[in-house]
C-alpha cells in the first residue's frame, strides 16, 4: 500500500483550500439573499451568480487542497476533461439546488430539495474529481466513509441554502460562510481518508496533466473570479437602496417625500 500524505505542502493547502471554500460560500450566500429580496430577471441572475460562486470555490478548494495530495511510489497526473467536467457539474448541480430554494413558494420542501441535490452535487464533483487522477496503481475507497462524506455534504448544503434563507446582516452571512467553508472541507478531508492505494511501481508515462501545469493556474483564475465578484456585489447597492435613489431622481426640485 502506498502512503498517502494529504499535506505534502504543509498548512498552506487546507489553510487556502479553507478559504476558498469561505470566499465561495460567502458570496454564494451573499448572492441568495439578494436575489430573495429582487424578482424576475433580476432574482435570476443573482442565482445564476450564487450558482457559479459556490460551485467555482467548492472545485478550487478540492483541488487547493489536492496540490498538497501525494503518494509514495508514484506521481500523480490529472485527466483534463473528467476534471473540466467535474467542474461543470458542480456549477450546474449547485444552480439546481439554489434555484430550488429561490423559487420554490414552499420553504421546507424547497430547501430540503434544494439541500439534497446541492449536497449531492458536492459529492459528486469531489468523486468525479478522484476519478480525473491517475497514478500507478489502484485506488479503492471506504465505503462507510464515502457515505459519511455524502451526508457531511448534504447536511453542509442545507446549512447554507437555510442560512441563505433566513440571515439578512453581512455579518450573519460572514458567519454563516465560515461554518459552511468547514463543512465542506471536513468533507472534502472525510472523503481523501476513505482512499486507499495499492501501488503497482512501473516506468511508464502517466498520461494527463500535473496538477501545477493545469490544476494550480486553473485554481488561480476561478480563485481571481470569486474575489473580484466578491468585490462587485460588496460594492453593488442593495435593491432597496436602489428603489430609494431612483425615486428621489424622480421628484422634482424643491418637493419633499410624503
């Protein structure tokens, strides 16, 4: 069995992967609330917005934290469409569950439904991405902690869509957002310890990329997309302050506000 070292770089990838997670979750949840207090075109596209902060800083911060992933015996390489695809899954399953809370006109069934196919799809993009890496050798994985991470995930996502749903202050959001950053990497970590490895040392090539030629500058330019959003919705005025400012450009000179 090879031996696996989660932390080959030191604290720097948890500690980063651990923000990444935050930064996501911070403006995903940031992005809900906005988007509960607007309607139409409006309340989509903060959605869609929500959507893609999430996913984006799920997937940089399970590949974060796999830069500092290694095996004795073996390098390890990463096949570039199965990790583009996890990617692509976890933007597209995380706008499912978002839209599920920010339209459904049923709360509990919405986030429940909102909460399980987010969870699922966290799940599934973490595992899509252990499926992206080749070494030499086999991997096998812990069932019971495999489920164990599943329901980490789902109860994680819950957490956050229902936080999404009934925090309104940045600073309950800021909160929110760190609890939410430690359940997910407490499954991403629950999830790397049910891996196994079998080495089976050989000399030829791996085929794929190595995490620094795809995976770090991929990581870098969705980690600048989360906090140059971050940026734009902190500057962004809410709905209501933009009502306000609309209706006093409409009176006219002189008059004052019933």
């Amino acid at each position: 069995m090879g031996h696996l070292d989660h932390a080959a770089l030191g604290w720097l990838t948890p500690v980063l992967s651990y923000a990444m997670a935050c930064t996501g979750s911070a403006l995903g949840l940031r992005c809900t609330v906005r988007a509960l207090a607007a309607a139409g075109r409006t309340r989509r596209n903060w959605l869609l917005t929500a959507a893609s902060a999430i996913g984006t800083g799920i997937w940089t911060m399970h590949f974060v934290a796999m830069l500092g992933f290694r095996v004795s015996g073996t390098d390890i390489r990463y096949d570039v469409p199965l990790t583009l695809v996890s990617l692509l899954v976890a933007v597209l399953v995380v706008c499912a569950g978002v839209f599920a809370v920010g339209h459904g006109r049923n709360r509990a069934p919405a986030l429940l439904l909102g909460g399980l196919t987010t969870g699922i799809g966290v799940a599934s993009m973490h595992y899509l991405g252990m499926a992206a890496m080749r070494l030499h050798g086999e991997v096998n994985y812990d069932p019971v902690r495999v489920g164990l991470s599943v329901l980490i995930a789902v109860a994680a996502a819950t957490a956050a869509l229902w936080a999404a749903l009934n925090t309104r202050s940045p600073l309950a959001v800021a909160a929110a957002s760190l609890i939410m950053g430690a359940a997910v990497s407490s499954m991403h970590y629950t999830g790397m310890f049910a891996v196994s490895v079998r080495v089976a040392p050989s000399g030829e090539a791996l085929p794929g990329a190595t995490a620094m030629q795809f995976i770090f500058p991929l990581a870098v330019g969705l980690g600048s997309y989360l906090f140059l959003t971050s940026a734009f919705v902190a500057l962004s005025p809410p709905a209501r302050e933009r009502e306000a400012s609309a209706s006093a450009r409409q009176q006219p000179a002189g008059s004052t506000a019933p």
